[in-house]
C-alpha cells in the first residue's frame, strides 16, 4: 500500500509505502502526483517506508518506466526507513538512480524533508 504524504515543503512529493506495492498503487497514487510534480521542473522526492513486503512486477515496472521516462527531471530522492536491507541496497545501487539519492533512518525524517527539499 502506499498513501501520499501531506505537509511536505513546495516543490516535493512524498510518500508512506508499507506491505507489498501494487502497479494499482503506482497507477492511481504515485504516477498521478509524478506527472504534475514533472510539469512543474526537477522533482524532489521523499519516500518513507516502515514495514515493505516488496513489489508485483507490474509495480516494478511502473517504477523502471517512471524514472526512465523522467530520467533528467529527478533533483533529490530522499529515501526514509529502518529497514536494513533497503538502505544496503540503496547504497549499492543508488549511483544507477537518476538524482541525488540519501537514505534516513525513520527518526531521521525532519532530516530528510530538509535535505530533501533543499
């Protein structure tokens, strides 16, 4: 499931994603409020995530195709979470995201609005 966060700073778009994510969450949630951020410049994104079971592959590709589609549109992706694993691979694999990317830890969060944001 994946709900979008509100109260955030102009300009970023953020996230709560938890369990497994769907290409029906990419498509009415996240792909929606993507587009409009795109038609407004360089987006800065926050996704945080507390308890993630992994994706359909639809979903998987909905994530692919957006940040290919948008490859020089990504400014910042600020990626909040506790969980280990997420944050080891965001590390490894972070140079292949179009952007600068950072990871948080949840108690982090302010943090990462503001980096985010900046």
């Amino acid at each position: 499931m994946i709900e979008k966060l509100d109260g955030l700073p102009a300009g970023v778009v953020g996230f709560k994603a938890s369990g497994k994510l769907s290409a029906a969450d990419y498509r009415d949630v996240v792909l929606p409020a993507l587009e409009s951020a795109f038609k407004g410049g360089e987006v800065r994104f926050l996704i945080e995530m507390t308890d993630f079971e992994g994706m359909s592959g639809g979903a998987l590709w909905q994530d692919l195709k957006v940040g290919v589609e948008h490859l020089r549109g990504w400014k910042r992706i600020a990626l909040v979470t506790d969980i280990d694993w997420i944050t080891h691979a965001t590390h490894l694999f972070g140079w292949m995201t179009p952007g600068e990317t950072k990871t948080f830890s949840l108690d982090q969060r302010e943090e990462a609005i503001a980096w985010v944001a900046g």
